[in-house]
C-alpha cells in the first residue's frame, strides 16, 4: 500500500507593487470580483473627481481588500467573523468580533511588495 501525498495547498500570491495600476491587476488576476467595486471606487473618488489627493487612502482601503481577498483561508475566516457579528446579540461579543476584524485589517497594511 502506498502513500498518497498530501495535496499541495495553493499558493498566496504575492502582494503587487504599491501603485494603483499594479494593484489592479493584481485584483484582476487573484481576485477578480473584486475588480468592479475598485473599479468604481476609482472612478467615483479619483478619476470623475480629477483629484490625486485621495489616492493614499483609496490606495490603504483596497490593498487591505485585495491582502485578504488572495488568501481563500483569511478571506473565509474575514467574511465568517462579519457573518457572526451580524447574528451577535450580545454588544461585547460584536464589539470583541469586530475588533478582531479590525486587527487583521490593519495588519494587512504592514505587508510589502512581494510578501
């Protein structure tokens, strides 16, 4: 009797350069429904608005969402902690849930090209 190998998990793919274009791609590529909310959002605060200025904060939202959206196991545990924190009916336990919501965010932001 032989073995079977264990099947490879799918690779992460790695975190694009930190401009607007290669991060769209990379949504396109990784994680394409994605694309048409960026795609609007870029639209709506940027390009229809002819202001550069917002492009910072547009930049931090969505390389947030694409850092869990190209990882299938954070994306789930991501969208289950939401699911929970829609049915909690207890104040402490959506506070406890949305927080670590928000860590695992704000931890996306620490991610470099490449990683």
């Amino acid at each position: 009797m032989t073995a079977h190998a264990a099947e490879p998990e799918p690779s992460i793919p790695p975190m694009p350069e930190r401009t607007p274009k290669a991060l769209r791609d990379a949504i396109a590529e990784h994680a394409p429904v994605l694309l048409p909310d960026f795609d609007a959002h870029w639209k709506w605060a940027i390009a229809d608005a002819y202001n550069i200025g917002p492009v910072p904060a547009f930049m931090a939202r969505w390389w947030s969402e694409y850092a869990i959206a190209r990882d299938p196991q954070l994306d789930a545990h991501v969208r289950e902690l939401q699911h929970r924190v829609a049915e909690a009916t207890d104040i402490a336990e959506a506070k406890a849930l949305l927080d670590e919501v928000a860590k695992i965010r704000y931890g996306t932001r620490k991610l470099e090209p490449g990683e």
